[in-house]
C-alpha cells in the first residue's frame, strides 16, 4: 500500500507528455514525487486520487521569460503562474536582476528594474529584503520563504556593471579590469546554481538613460560569455 503524502494516481486524463505525439487517455501515478508509472487503467495502491476526466495532464511548463525576482518575496505563490501549469519560472531576464547588489547601489537597480518592468519602486525598495550582496544570498532568501513554482534565475548585466563600476556603467564600456572582476562575479553565481546571464540592447532608465548593459563592447562579452562556455550555462 502507497503511503507517502506525495503519491498519487491521476486517473482518465488526456496525457500529452511533450515529446510531439498526440494526446492519449492514460493514469498517472506518482511515487515519493517522482512519475512512476503511465498507462490505461492502472489499478489504486492506497494512493490518493485525482479524478481528471475531461482535462490535460501534462508536464509542468517553464516559464522561459519572467520578471518574478522581486514578486516571490510579497506573493510566494507567484500567482498566476502556477494556475496556468507553470512549474518552473526562469527570473533576471533583460539585464535585470536582484543580485549582485551594493548597499551603494541598491536603490539605482530597484528603481530601474521598477521603471523597465513597469512594477512601483516602492514594492521594491521596501517590500524586497535585499538581505543578500551575491547569487547565493538572494537563492538563499527564496529558499527559505519558499515559492510556488521552482526559480530558475540569471544573473543581469546590467546590475554586474553597476556593482564593479558604479555609475561609470551608464556610460561607457568596462576596463581589462573590471571585466575580470564581473567574470569572477558571474563565476561565483554559476558556481551557486544560477541558469546564466542576460543583457539588454534595447531598455531605458526613467531619466532616459540606456540601461548599463547597452554600454558594453565585444572585449566585455567576451570575457563573461567565456565564463558561461566554461560553466556550460545560457546566454538570454
């Protein structure tokens, strides 16, 4: 008999499992949180049910572009993500992110997430922690509230220049050495499990300013885009 609290029979769905293939009518059973077995008519082991007759069953979507960084921390739930069969959310898109951080410049890169994204400077600068300098604290931070989908995050360029050039990112591209403190940064975050990295050609500050990340040249990404090469993560 089944007992652990995440087992479960799904019983007459449709299952589309991703893969390309029609849809099908099967059970689904999970053991200990992990899919066990699929087929038609599976028999009950003491396993709670789910009638999902009539519906889809599939596998959780990824959420490829999002901008739950600052959400997570006032609305764990990340509705209304999880409603629409989002299991997993990739944050830190556009060069934006909430990591790395400075006490210097924590205000610039909330009001510019808040302009880019359209979100009140005020639910970030007072309704975020902002516990953390790194990667990890800002993992760390998540981890222990929790969240309703799992966060998959990159790391923004633009708060990287902000952290190792202050407010010399807004205008110009990045010195030998600053370039090898921001890979040494992007290096320790891949280290810590973020996804990658993202950067943004396009985006304005609310003074009109273009975002740090547009001021980079091909010297700068080079250097971070080998850092990833090396980790084997993404580039958005």
């Amino acid at each position: 008999m089944a007992s652990d609290a995440r087992d479960l029979l799904v019983r007459g769905g449709t299952v589309v499992d991703g893969t390309g293939g029609p849809g099908v009518a099967a059970d689904v059973r999970v053991r200990d949180g992990r899919i066990a077995e699929i087929g038609p008519g599976l028999t009950p082991d003491g396993e709670r049910q789910v009638d999902a007759s009539g519906a889809v069953v599939a596998p959780g979507f990824l959420d490829l572009h999002t901008h739950l960084d600052p959400q997570v921390f006032w609305d764990p739930a990340c509705d209304p993500q999880p409603q629409h069969g989002v299991t997993t959310a990739l944050v830190g898109n556009c060069s934006l992110s909430l990591f790395p951080v400075t006490d210097e410049q924590r205000i610039p890169i909330a009001d510019m997430f808040a302009f880019v994204e359209d979100v009140p400077p005020d639910a970030l600068i007072h309704h975020v922690p902002w516990t953390w300098h790194d990667y990890a604290g800002y993992r760390d931070a998540i981890d222990a509230r929790g969240a309703g989908v799992n966060i998959a995050a990159l790391m923004g360029h633009s708060p990287l220049r902000l952290v190792v050039m202050g407010d010399d990112a807004w205008e110009r591209p990045a010195t030998a050495d600053e370039c090898a403190q921001m890979a040494a940064i992007l290096d320790a975050a891949m280290a810590a499990g973020a996804w990658g990295l993202s950067t943004s050609f396009f985006d304005e500050d609310r003074r009109g300013r273009t975002v740090p990340s547009r001021h980079a040249d091909d010297a700068e990404f080079d250097v971070l885009l080998d850092v990833l090469a090396a980790r084997r993560r993404g580039f958005v």
